[in-house]
C-alpha cells in the first residue's frame, strides 16, 4: 500500500534559526524533502541562491491568480508563498513558513505535523537578526511579532521546540517527526498534529 506523505510544517519568529534548522533535518533524513518558497523581498547578501525563488511582485501576484499556491502571506512589505508541493516518490514534505502560512496549511490538511521554533530569548532572537544583517527598525518590529506568532501556533496545536542548543534541537524535532511516521505507518494516516500539541 502507498503512504501519504507526511506534511510537516516548521514556522517560527525571524532569527529562530529555522532556515538552519530546516537544511540540517533535511541533510540527515533522505525521506524528508524542503519545500522551496517564493518571496518578493530582495536576496540578502550572502544569502543562498535556492533560499527562496526571488520573484518580482508580478510574477508573485500572476502565481496567486492561476492558484498555485498552497499558502501565501503578506509579511511586512514582502510577499511569501509556497508552491503546491511535488515531492519525489517516497518523501514526505517539509515546509518552512510563517505562522500566517501554517494557518492556511492547517485549514487544506488538518493533518499537517505543525512545529514551532523559538529562541531561547528576545536578546538571543535579536543577536541572530542583527548577524544576519537585519536594521534595527527590522529587529524591533521582527521582536514585536512574537507574542502573536506564539499565541497563533499554540491555537492552531503546534508542538512547540525552544532552540536552545541547536544538535539537541535537530535530535528532538527528528524523534517527533519519527514518531508521527510510525503512527501514520501503524494508522494508515498521519496522526493530526493538534494531537501533539504542546511544549517541548
């Protein structure tokens, strides 16, 4: 019998450290594929060509019209969007996104594993922001979202990991998505994510 793939969601604050933690789960799991999302903001410097599909806002807009998005959202000035994902045979999906997006994820697949990083703390938040070349006006209103980021993914029943140490961090979010692969196995579905909810 063929198994759905997992649809698992990692969202958090900006400077988390999700994009990090993303491309580490992804290296160390050949059944995990990453989702690549579309953005309008300019590429930072130093940032990676295949971040994200930098697209102009027309481009962006068309894509929203023809419907191919599972999710997108307006975040500051910038538009954010994943594409209906294609995973190859045998992966289940990685998205990593904002809560907004995790929001319309959850409403298309009640299923979906939700997973929400946080820092440590506000300081340790705005130190990663500022390495990554964020301006402080970007810094303050990134920290100001937070309260609301937290309270939506703890809504919507995410499990929710504080990245204190990142190896133990990528340890712990593998043994959640392992455990939801052996209920899905044992089911013949995935097990709902709200389920799961709570702090880790």
């Amino acid at each position: 019998m063929t198994t759905s793939p997992l649809l698992i969601v990692l969202s958090g604050p900006g400077g988390s450290g999700k994009s990090t933690l993303a491309r580490l789960l992804v290296g160390q799991d050949d059944r995990l594929w990453l989702s690549r999302s579309w953005t309008t903001r300019p590429q930072r410097v130093g940032e990676p060509d295949d971040a994200y599909h930098f697209v102009g806002r027309a481009t962006f807009d068309a894509a929203i019209a023809a419907g191919d998005f599972l999710e997108w959202a307006d975040f500051g000035e910038y538009r954010y969007g994943t594409p209906h994902p294609e995973p190859p045979p045998g992966c289940d999906i990685l998205l990593e996104i904002d809560v907004q997006g995790a929001r319309q994820v959850r409403a298309r697949h009640p299923e979906a594993l939700l997973l929400f990083l946080e820092a440590p703390s506000d300081s340790d938040q705005a130190h990663r922001l500022r390495v990554r070349g964020d301006s402080e006006a970007h810094v303050r209103a990134r920290l100001s979202y937070g309260p609301g980021e937290r309270e939506t993914a703890r809504d919507l029943g995410a499990v929710v990991v504080v990245n204190a140490d990142l190896n133990e961090t990528v340890a712990e979010m593998g043994r959640i998505i392992d455990e939801h692969r052996r209920r899905r196995d044992v089911a013949g579905t995935t097990a709902p994510g709200r389920e799961s909810g709570g702090e880790r």
